[in-house]
C-alpha cells in the first residue's frame, strides 16, 4: 500500500517554525507496511490543496494532510473539500475523534484513494493518528513498541544492521521508540540491552522499578530547574515513591538548604562532581528518601567556559551510603540540553539500582 503526506503551512515554507510531524507519521507508516512515497509542503491554499490531492491520488492509496483544520467554517482544509466536491465524486466519513483537542479529523475517499485531514498541532495529530492507522487494511506482521534511552536513532539502526530495515524510530524528547514486529523484540532488546527499557518511556520504567522494589526517590535539581520532578509527578500515582525535590538554582539555596560547603563551590565551582554529591546528600537528608539524583549544569547557551563547556552536566545518584557521580555533555539548545540532563539522571539512577540490585523489604501495616 502507498502513501503521501501533505504539510500545509505557510510558516514553515518560510521557515518561521520547523516541521515535526513528517518523521513521526512517516515512521508510524513504514510500520504498519504503508510505503510513504511522496511527501509534499504546501502553503495554506484551498485551491493548491484540491490540487494537490488530486494530482496524488493517482499514485497515493492513502493521503495524509495536516494543517489548516480548525474550528472555523472558513478554514483551508473545509474550502479545499468544498473545491474538491466541484471536480470529483466525494464520499465522506466518520469525522476522525480528538482525544485531546477540539478540531475533529476528516476521512474522505475519492478516485479509490483514502484522505485523513488532521490538524496542524503536533500533540493532537499524533494522539488521533495511530486509532485511524487501525482502520486501515493492511496485513504487515503484529508489532510491539520498544521504548530506547542514550542512543540516537542512527546508532539504534547501525546496531541493529538488517534487523533495522523491518523496524521503524520515532524520536520524541530525546528518547526512541522502535517499532517492531514482535517475532524480533527479544533479538533487539538482546542487541540494545539495558538502552531498551521495560516501559513505554524511561520516567514509566523509573516507576515501574521503584514500585517493584518498594523504593523512594527524591531530587536535588539546579541546571534542570524542577523538570526530573516535573517529568516524575506526570505519571498517576507518583506520590507512591516520589517525596519531592529541591530547585537550588543559585549557590545559596545550595548552601543554606542542601548544606553544600561553601568551599566546594568555592573551590571546585557549582558545577562538579564534588557539589553534585553533596547536593545528593543534602535532598536525602531532608527527605528521608531511599534513593535520589542530582544535577548541576550548563544549559545555556551562554554560561560555558574553556573548562567546563555548554552543555556540561554532574550527575549524582544514589544513596547516602553509596553515591555515583558522572559527567557528560551534550550539544542541544536549552531546553534540550535540559531534558537530556534530566533523563540521563534518571537513566543514571535507573542503572544504578540495576547494578547495585537494590530492593527494599514491604512490610505489612
């Protein structure tokens, strides 16, 4: 079966805003067997829309179009069905249902061809896309999702080697999600190992670990600003092992709450493996926490010296017996630079509890 994807937006033709929708529906495709075999930008145009699906349905089984759908009765997507009704034959469907927005989907066919209106914001198409993907009549193998953390996608696919070409990646939030037939999930979570997790993310992993082994958890957070805990409390029921955390962003907060020496700082700078270790022990100490993390970095993109660049983090895990202190740097913007600290100190502590074989006795009462 083949497929199209049309991108309406004029912003992104003029490059006001980047594209993220063509490699997760391109991936989501490959992986039910739907070959993508053109993928077309155009501008929010109702005439350049109709013809545009024309000329594509020729050779396009399936056409998916983003963009231009909204609550309006003047909107592009609802003028362009109304310009393509005047030229061919139109059979409309369902209208495809928004779990998590107002603007319903569209679902047309014409000329044998299948076309599935979404909107333009990310969060919602993807959310209403895989439902409809199960309408669609193919006979691909049952696949499963394979959640990934520390290595990107190209390397995920050269590790892989031949296994890959049957598999499809999509990244989100500096994580993969590999898609797989089933037959071959435990020769990939083999030839990954500890990168391929056990949950549908890395924060659901975390849970999933912590509650098994009846653990808590409580974070230091300086260059992460409150995301580790931001990202935690996002999962129901994350109270059961999660105490909380503190945001010492300045060097005071530092000392005054976390007891960080003064001299550490002063001597090794905030951002070492020194005063992650003692911002560690200061949120145990408040907490009462079995376990916890730490960060202290350099986000930026300004703040870097030749000594300790953008994009630099300290990572402290552990507990207040045992602690592991690790360094790594990265080169996202920001807020990147941001979520990939704040999960590689989980995937940090996640390794740790695997290593160390950390559990902790449930009593009754």
């Amino acid at each position: 079966m083949t497929s199209s994807i049309v991108i309406t937006g004029a912003e992104i033709l003029r490059g006001i805003r980047p594209d993220a929708l063509i490699q997760p529906l391109s991936s989501l495709l490959g992986s039910r067997g739907i070959d993508v075999t053109e993928i077309r930008i155009i501008a929010d145009n109702p005439l350049g829309l109709c013809t545009t699906l024309i000329d594509l349905s020729s050779s396009s089984q399936i056409i998916i179009v983003t963009g231009g759908l909204g609550m309006t009765p003047d909107d592009t997507t609802r003028r362009a069905i109304t310009e393509l009704k005047r030229k061919v034959l139109v059979d409309t469907g369902p209208a495809i249902e928004n779990p998590v927005g107002y603007a319903k989907g569209i679902d047309l066919h014409f000329n044998g061809t299948r076309v599935l209106f979404f909107p333009g914001v990310v969060s919602e198409t993807l959310a209403m896309f895989p439902s409809v993907l199960d309408t669609v009549p193919v006979k691909t193998p049952e696949t499963t999702s394979i959640a990934v953390f520390g290595i990107r996608e190209t390397e995920i696919a050269e590790r892989l080697g031949t296994i890959g070409e049957s598999c499809s990646f999509l990244p989100k939030d500096k994580e993969v999600t590999v898609i797989a037939p089933v037959s071959m999930e435990k020769r990939i979570r083999e030839i990954l190992g500890r990168h391929a997790l056990v949950g549908k993310d890395l924060v659901t992993s975390m849970a999933m670990m912590l509650r098994d082994r009846n653990l808590t958890l409580a974070a230091a957070e300086s260059c992460t600003g409150g995301l580790i805990g931001h990202l935690i409390t996002e999962t129901a029921g994350s109270s059961d092992y999660f105490l909380g955390c503190v945001v010492s962003y300045s060097n005071e907060v530092k000392m005054n709450i976390l007891k960080v020496p003064e001299e550490e700082i002063s001597r090794h700078g905030a951002v070492s493996e020194q005063v992650a270790r003692s911002m560690l022990q200061g949120v145990l100490a408040i907490t009462g926490a079995h376990l916890g993390v730490a960060t202290t970095g350099i986000a930026g993109p300004t703040g870097g010296t030749q000594e300790k660049h953008t994009g630099t983090v300290w990572i402290a895990a552990g507990s207040t017996q045992n602690i592991l202190a690790k360094s790594f740097r990265f080169d996202f913007d920001r807020s990147g630079n941001k979520m990939i600290f704040a999960k590689s100190a989980l995937f940090v502590l996640k390794e740790y509890i695997y290593d160390q074989d950390i559990y902790r006795p449930a009593y009754p009462g």
